[in-house]
C-alpha cells in the first residue's frame, strides 16, 4: 500500500518513513530539500534496506502537485510533513509561512478532494494552545490566539481541514507535537538544523561537541520549581510510530471522527535544568551554559495530556528523556566525525 510522505527527508518526516517501512508500507517521499538533503534517503536505505521512491518537489507549484497526484492515483494515504517550522523566521516573513504553511496544504487537499477515499495526516503543534492555563494540556483546551505567524499557520492548518471534511470525503487525523527531539538509535539519521540551532536540545549537543561555545538558557525566573521553563520533550522515533498507529486507524476506518485530534508527548514535563542535568549524565561531560534574559514569546510551562493517544488511538512514549538525549548525542558524534 503507497503513502505519500510529504517533507519525508526532514527531521520526523525521515524517522516516520522509516517506521513506516517496518511496517510494511510502500513510501513515496516528495520534498523541495529547503530544509533536508537527498542523502538522507541513504540513511533511511542503510537503516530498512530501501531504496525509496523520491520526487524533488515545491508544493507551493499548484500545477505540479495537481500532475505529481495525476501520476500517482495508487497513493492511499498523505502524511502531510512540509512547511517552514522556524518560529523567529516566521515573525520576520510572514507570507513566506502562509505561502508555505498554507498554500501547500490547500494545493494537497485540492487533489484529495478530487478522490472517493482520501486518508490525511497533519503535523500541528502544542502552540496552537499558547499558554495553556491547566496541565497537563488536553486536547479540548482552548486554542488561544497564536503568538507567531507559524503558529498562526498550525491553527489555520487545522481550521481547513476540520471545513474541508464536512464536505469531502477526506479522513484526517491531527497530531499536536509536543517537543520531538532525539535521532534514530542507529544514528543513521537524525535532525539537521540550518545554522545556529534555535531549539534546545540541537544547541545542547553542537555545544557539547564544541560547535558553540555556550548554550544561553533563557530565563531562570519562572514560576516553576528551579525557575526554568517547563516542556515535554518527546523522542522522534516515538513520535513516529504514532503516524504508523494513526494512519492505520484512518485506513482500517476504524476513527471515530472524519477529522480527530491527539497530543503526542510523554505527558511528563522537564526544565531546563532538569535536560541540561540529564545530558550531562547521559553523555558525562560538563556542558558550558549561562543564565539569560528570557527569549521573547516562550511560556512557562507547557506538557501533554497522553489520555486520549494512549486509550483512542492506542499509542504511548515509550523512551526516557535520557534515551532521547542519548540518542541526539549520538547523532551529533556522528554527524562530526
Ligand atoms: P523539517 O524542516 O526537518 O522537515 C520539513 C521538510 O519539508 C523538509 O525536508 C523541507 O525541505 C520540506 N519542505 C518544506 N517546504 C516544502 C515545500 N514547499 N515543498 C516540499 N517540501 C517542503 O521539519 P520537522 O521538524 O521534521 O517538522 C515536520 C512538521 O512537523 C512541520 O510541519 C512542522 O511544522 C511540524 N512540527 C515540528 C515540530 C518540531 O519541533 N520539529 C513541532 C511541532 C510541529
Ligand atoms: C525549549 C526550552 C527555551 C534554546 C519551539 C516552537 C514550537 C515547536 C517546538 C513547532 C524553552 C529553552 C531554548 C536555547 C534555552 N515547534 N531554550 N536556550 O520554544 O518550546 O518550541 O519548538 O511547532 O512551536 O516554538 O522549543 O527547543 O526552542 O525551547 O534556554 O538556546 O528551552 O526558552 O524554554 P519551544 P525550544
């Protein structure tokens, strides 16, 4: 069975196209590489012993995606990865993430709209519900008015799909992303951040290996127990295989909803300190790092309600923060060496 792995050479798209091989399914990956490398169709090859079928491809090009669907109506299902994930690039261009966020998003349900069956998966964000007033996060928690372009395209993502569903025959599921990190256990591949990484725990390894010289931590006067910010960092491989679960649910009709949503995180949230603590231990090295001002725009404190995951959809983390760590530091050693 043929699914269609959009943005499948980034980060979680590359992770989920390998467990989407273990599984048994025929992948077909488009990407524009805007944010990827073609070799990491490599890593996945070394990893399952496949060669996966790739087309370079911009979904912003209407008429690209409109032929790219014409030549491929064994596609069962969309795993619907792509768009421009960094929040501060965001606030500087805007158009460029509706452009990218949302046009391509409508440019691919256009084409599932035109089929009888159409099977769609969709990576949100835990943005979508800013800060959050109760932990953990549920899934019916308000949405609050995002804080940044890109999280602004999360919540539209989602308002489209829930529209289109009422009067198509599209099967979405939405998966709300807490914070993935981590890389494949066989280091084979991993996440692979253009320039000065802005999420923690990229910076946390390239410092340690001594690509930075010192890791900021942004604020250490939060209303939580050591004073830093609270996530839950998520392994990607757990992360994953909640795509594999997820996507079976929709082909086996077995979803209970035409559009359904679940968080996906551990349900434990970690500061700061407590994954600067573990790394250390985890890779037994001294990380160099100061106390900043807080960076503008984060929250507190935000961590996942996995009820509705693990009883609906029947899917649970599985990996600790320090196998997740473990395996983030791995990759940078490798990707060094
Ligand atoms: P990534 O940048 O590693 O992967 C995205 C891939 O999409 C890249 O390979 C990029 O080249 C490709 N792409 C971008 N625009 C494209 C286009 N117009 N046409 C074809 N390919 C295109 O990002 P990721 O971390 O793997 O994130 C995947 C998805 O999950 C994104 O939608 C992101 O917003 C969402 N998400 C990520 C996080 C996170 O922290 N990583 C958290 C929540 C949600
Ligand atoms: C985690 C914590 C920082 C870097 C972002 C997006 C969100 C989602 C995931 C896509 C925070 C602190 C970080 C550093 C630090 N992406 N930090 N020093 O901010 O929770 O979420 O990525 O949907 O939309 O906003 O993740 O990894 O940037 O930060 O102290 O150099 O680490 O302040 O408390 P965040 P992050």
């Amino acid at each position: 069975m043929k699914i269609l792995v959009t943005g499948g050479l980034g980060f979680i798209g590359s992770h989920t196209v390998v467990e989407l091989q273990n599984e048994g399914f025929e992948v077909i990956i488009v990407d524009n590489l805007s944010n990827s490398s073609e070799k990491v169709l490599d890593g996945i090859e070394n990893i399952t012993g496949i060669k996966t079928e790739f087309e370079k491809l911009d979904l912003r090009e209407k008429n690209a995606v409109t032929s790219f669907f014409d030549r491929h109506q064994d596609i069962k299902g969309v795993i619907h990865f792509a768009a421009s994930k960094a929040v501060g690039e965001s606030v500087e261009n805007p158009l460029l993430y509706y452009e990218n966020n949302i046009n391509t998003l409508v440019y691919v349900l256009q084409e599932l709209q035109k089929r009888d069956e159409a099977n769609f998966i969709f990576s949100s964000s835990c943005t979508v519900y800013g800060q959050a007033e109760k932990m953990p996060i549920t899934e019916d928690s308000a949405v609050q008015a995002a804080m940044s372009p890109y999280g602004n395209t999360k919540q539209i993502g989602e308002e489209i799909i829930t529209e289109v569903a009422k009067v198509s025959p599209i099967k979405s599921i939405v998966l709300r992303y807490f914070n993935p990190i981590g890389a494949h256990p066989s280091a084979e591949i991993g996440e692979l951040p253009l320039g000065i990484p802005q999420n923690l725990v990229p910076f946390i390894t390239q410092t340690a290996i001594g690509l930075r010289e010192q890791l900021s931590v942004y604020g250490n006067d939060y209303p939580t127990p050591d004073g830093t910010a609270i996530r839950d960092y998520i392994h990607v491989v757990d992360l994953a295989k909640a795509h594999v679960i997820a996507l079976k649910r929709l082909l086996e009709n077995k979803n209970l909803e035409k559009v359904e949503t679940f968080n996906l995180g551990t349900g434990k949230g970690s500061s700061v300190l407590e994954v600067i603590n573990a790394f250390e231990k985890v890779a037994q090295q001294k990380l160099n790092y100061k106390i900043v001002d807080r960076r503008e725009g984060d929250i507190t404190s935000a961590y996942a309600n996995t009820d509705k995951a693990n009883t609906v959809l029947g899917w649970k983390a599985e990996s600790t923060l320090e196998d997740s760590l473990s395996s983030a530091w791995k990759w940078e050693q490798k990707i060094r060496s």
